[in-house]
C-alpha cells in the first residue's frame, strides 16, 4: 500500500515522497484524500427522512448517488432540492440487493460508502470507513457491537438471530465479524469485480460480507451506532429475511481463502504528514 504525505498546509510533500497531481479533499485536520468517495442511498418513499441522511454527510464527499425503488412520494423531488448535483437512479427491479447493484454501477468514485435512507445511520461517521481504507483496508464494515457501537433498533429476537448467523459465517469462512446484518459499509470500488453480487434482497450485506471474506480482501470493522427510524416503517422481516440471510450462508461454497495480489489492491494515495 503506497501512503502519500501531503500537508494540509499547502507545503510542498515531504522529500522522498512521490508526488500526486490529483485534488485533495481535507476530511479531518489529519488526513487528505485524493480518492473521490460516491455514497450510494437506496430509498423507497423516504422523502420525510432525507433531509437528516443528506444533512449529516460530509462536505468532501464527491457523489451522492440516490437509488429511488419507484417511490409515491416526494423522494425525488426532496433529493433534488436538499443536493442540486445528487445522481438519481431509477431501479427497475426489486429489493435492497437490487438497488445497491444499480447503485454501485452509477458511481464514479473509487470509495463507495452505502448508507440507508431511513435516518438511522449517523453520516459522520463515514470519515472513520474512509480512513480505514485509506489506511489499508479493502472493505470498512460497519459494527454495531465491536466496541464503540450500539442499536437503538434491535429487538432481542432480532440480536439472537445475528448472533447465531454471525456465528455461522465466522465458522464456515474463517471470518472474525462482531456483526453481520448491518449494510453500513464502504469499499474500494474496484473489489466489486471480484465479488459479483447477484441477489435482490435484504440478504446482499451478507453476501457482500461472505464475499470479500472469500476474496481474500483486507476487513475492518468499524464501530457503528444504529438509530432507530425516524418516520416511517421498515420493510424489514426478521423472520423471512433471516432465513434467506441463512439460505446465503448455506449457498456460498466455503472454499479457500484466496490471498489478493498486492498487484489487484488499489493503492491509497493520499495521507497527510505528522
């Protein structure tokens, strides 16, 4: 993994360090980035809730790319005027899965954040995925129960269930998650060639989470808070949707894990100097 310093301060880089022609974006007082980062929203009828998801994301992201799953309301109109430049997708098929794969062949950028449109997920912290990758991780997946993380939104069936299908993937493909069913997460775009997603429902963070495992890619949890929804009611069904999370797990082959070439990682190109 290639670091690049680069002062915040508009000095020229430290001798010794490649140089970098790229734009930098300051994203905290430590760290500037070259890579422009899409955050991707799948949302159907969630114009109530936009204005607290658009409203908590940083300055320095580069796309917001808006999945609408053929909303009644005003979700359209509300993501236009909150964000002038937002990218809307129209999904033609249905289910979460499904939205974030249209989603993910909309973006531009080289980080790919997904956040959910329903208020629950704190925007701020994106920073912390973004530096873990820039640091060298290939996936930055959101915990609720690493330490530092919570739900407010997590009944005790529902918080059984992950348990034990966490545990199950962590058995059957040698991963070490604290947390399986929670889609905030962010990535190097380029690792989607060597997951292929192909399902449509709420089971894709599990297959992501399988896959990236499976690939060999570099993993770190980030601590995350959950909030509960803000308006609105949750197409979640812990009961339906956990059982296809299971289906999934008992699908994907265990297989061996795969080492990605150093060649394959894409290089992390901005850092700023101590």
């Amino acid at each position: 993994m290639t670091f690049v310093v680069r002062p915040l301060s508009g000095e020229e880089p430290l001798p010794g360090r490649d140089r970098v022609s790229a734009d930098f974006r300051r994203i905290s007082s430590h760290l500037a980035i070259a890579p422009p980062v899409s955050v991707v929203i799948p949302a159907m009828n969630e114009a109530e809730n936009l204005p607290y998801v658009f409203g908590s994301l940083p300055e320095w992201i580069h796309e917001v790319v808006l999945v609408d799953g053929d909303s009644t309301d005003d979700t359209v109109a509300v993501a236009r005027r909150l964000r002038p430049d937002v990218k809307v997708v129209t999904q033609r098929g249905k289910g979460k899965g499904d939205a974030l794969i249209a989603g993910f062949a909309a973006c531009t950028g080289e980080i790919v954040v997904m956040v959910d449109a329903d208020g629950s997920a704190d925007g701020g912290e994106i920073v912390a995925y973004v530096s873990a990758l820039v640091g060298g991780a290939d996936f930055a997946k959101g915990s609720r129960f690493a330490n530092g993380g919570g739900t407010d939104d997590m009944t005790p069936v529902r918080k059984l269930g992950n348990r034990v299908l966490t545990g199950l993937v962590n058995r059957k493909f040698g991963a070490r998650y604290t947390d399986l069913c929670y889609g905030y997460n962010a990535f190097w775009r380029h690792c989607l060639e060597r997951i292929a997603l192909d399902c449509a429902g709420f089971e894709v963070e599990t297959l992501m989470n399988i896959r990236v495992v499976r690939a060999g890619y570099r993993v770190q949890e980030i601590p995350s808070h959950e909030y509960r929804r803000i308006h609105g009611d949750s197409n979640l069904r812990a009961v339906r949707d956990g059982l296809r999370v299971l289906r999934v797990i008992l699908r994907e082959p265990a297989g061996r894990r795969q080492r990605v070439p150093a060649a394959v990682r894409r290089p992390a190109v901005a850092r700023e100097g101590s």
